[in-house]
C-alpha cells in the first residue's frame, strides 16, 4: 500500500531523529534496540519507526534485526580510511567536472553561500554552526559536478562521516585550513580550472581525513 504524504512525513521526521541520536551517541555503537523501544521514545508509532530504521540501514547507520529489533553499526577506522577513500576520488572527480561546466557566479551562489557561512561560523566559534555550513557546501559541489550516481554514493557515504565528525567537532582545532582549502576550490571552479579545482579538493579531502584518523585513534572513539 503507497503511503500517503502525510505518512511520509512523519517517516522522514522519524529517520531523521533517530540519526540524530546515533551522531549524537544517545544511541551509542553497538547497542540494541527494540522497535517499541524506539517508537516510545520519538512519541511515534511503530510504522514510520520501522519505515524509518530500514532507510537508515541502507545508509549503513544500523542493521535491522528481524524479531530483534535494530543494532547500531560500530565503524572501525578501517571503514573510516575505506568510506574516505572514496569519498575523496569522487568528490574530487565532481570539482573537476564543475570546472568544466562553465558555470556563471549565479550558478554557484549556493557554494559561496557555504562559504561564508563556514567563515562566519569560525568567527563567532560555533562549530555546530560550522558543520552544518560543511555539509551544504560539500553536497552542492556534488550537485554542481551533474553526476546523479556520484551525488548518490557520495549521499549514502556522507552520513558516517558525519557520525564520525560529531564525535570529533569539538576535541579537534577549530577547522580554518578546512575553509581556505574550500575557498580555494571555488576559485578554481569559477576560473574554469578542472585540473585544480581536481588537486586542491583531492588535497582537501585527504587532509581532513589525517586529521579524523588521529583524533578517532588518539580518543579511542572506533574500533581499531
């Protein structure tokens, strides 16, 4: 049976907040939970609660259990180094293909917007603020690349690193190489360089993920 829009709603708000729960580590890695469990503490009912847990299971946030309810994933630093990895080929590989795209500065006012907002948010230290403004900027470069599997591998990936960021944002320096390295690739976006835009994400990505790497083995925070 389809789902009315409502219902999709309320599975959306569902999924969402049990994510949040797991970035936030209320739903800490490795624990166990009974769908009842769940749905009592959203104040929801079981439906979106299960439509819910199956979509956060593809983004390889849990594993669904049957009769068992759901087990959070624990991610070792070998998924980390794997998941960015990736990431970093194929982001890199959106830069590029955005440089080459011709775009106008109307074009990319979404990613200068990101910008400045990550700029803003250093100023006035609000890091929460900060990797919100992140995440905007790295999913409209994805967007601006014009790759629909590349947006929808990056989108399947990006939540364990967000996870594995929200345990980090604030034992880590406050990120202001993160933005020149930004700043940088929109120059080179906007210039039309494709080789650049290429070599200055691909150095951006990889240098984000040392500085996670250490501070996941430092704090102990994954599995070796």
């Amino acid at each position: 049976m389809l789902e009315t829009p409502k219902q999709k709603t309320i599975t959306t708000q569902a999924m969402e907040k049990i994510r949040q729960l797991i970035f936030d580590g209320e739903l800490a890695a490795g624990s166990d939970h009974l769908e009842s469990e769940l749905a009592g503490r959203l104040g929801m009912s079981r439906t979106p609660v299960r439509e819910a847990t199956l979509m956060l299971a593809q983004q390889g946030l849990l594993e669904v259990r049957p009769r068992k309810g759901v087990r959070i994933v624990t991610l070792s630093l070998k998924d980390m180094e794997e998941i960015y990895a990736v990431l970093t080929e194929l982001e890199s590989l959106a830069a590029e293909e955005a440089a080459r795209r011709g775009y106008k500065d109307a074009d990319l006012a979404d990613l200068k917007k990101a910008i400045e907002a990550m700029e803003k948010a250093l100023a006035d230290e609000d890091r929460e603020a900060w990797a919100l403004a992140d995440d905007a900027f790295h999913t409209e470069l994805v967007r601006l690349g014009g790759n629909s599997r590349i947006q929808t591998i990056v989108a399947m990936m990006a939540n364990q690193v967000r996870r594995a960021r929200a345990m980090t944002l604030y034992i880590r320096p406050l990120p202001l190489k993160s933005n020149e390295d930004h700043r940088a690739v929109f120059d080179a976006i906007r210039k039309g360089d494709a080789n650049l835009a290429r070599e200055r994400h691909h150095s951006h990505r990889q240098h984000a993920r040392e500085v996670l790497i250490e501070l996941l083995k430092k704090h102990k925070l994954f599995q070796l």
